[in-house]
C-alpha cells in the first residue's frame, strides 16, 4: 500500500536547511518517493503551526522508512538538526 511522508517544520537557519532540501530531495526519490506538496498555501485548523508543510508520497511505509533511515538521508537530516524544528510521520493511505 502507498504511503504518505508528513513533515510540519519550523526553518531557523535558511542556509542550512537550504543544504538540507538540497541533499533530501535526490535522497527521497532515490526511494520512489515524490513530492505532492513542498510549502505552499495552507490552513491550521488545530495543533501547533509550522509555516513549512512536506508531503511525499512513497509506495509503501517501508520505502519511506528505508528512505529515513539510509544513509543519503541521515547525510541531509545532519543540516536540518539545529536549523529547523520538525515533525514527521508516515502514513500508510488506506483504499
């Protein structure tokens, strides 16, 4: 099943986190994933807002979750600790 890659993310260092996004998007689709929304518009109806809104979509959890965990990732993630405060999760998309 399909899977969703969700991050609400707070940039406190644009050029780090600009090294970040840089490294991440090769990484992410390198695991099937692609981007159906990367910032943009959006509407906080509850819970903590964070002016930057991800959404991937990878063919399953387990892409996404191999995708976290590689290697070209963690190599991304390391400019985003420190420059950016963040929530991500992965949802599988139910039929």
């Amino acid at each position: 099943m399909p899977a969703l890659w969700i991050a609400h993310v707070t940039v406190s260092d644009d050029e780090a986190y600009g090294r970040y996004a840089k490294l991440a998007g090769p990484a992410i689709a390198a695991h099937g994933g692609v981007f159906l929304a990367r910032g943009g518009r959006f509407v906080q109806l509850e819970g903590r807002e964070r002016p930057r809104n991800v959404v991937a979509r990878f063919p399953s959890v387990e892409a996404a979750e191999t995708c976290y965990h590689s290697p070209e990732y963690q190599q991304a993630l390391e400019h985003a600790r420190g420059a950016s405060e963040r929530e991500l999760l992965i949802v599988e998309i139910s039929d």
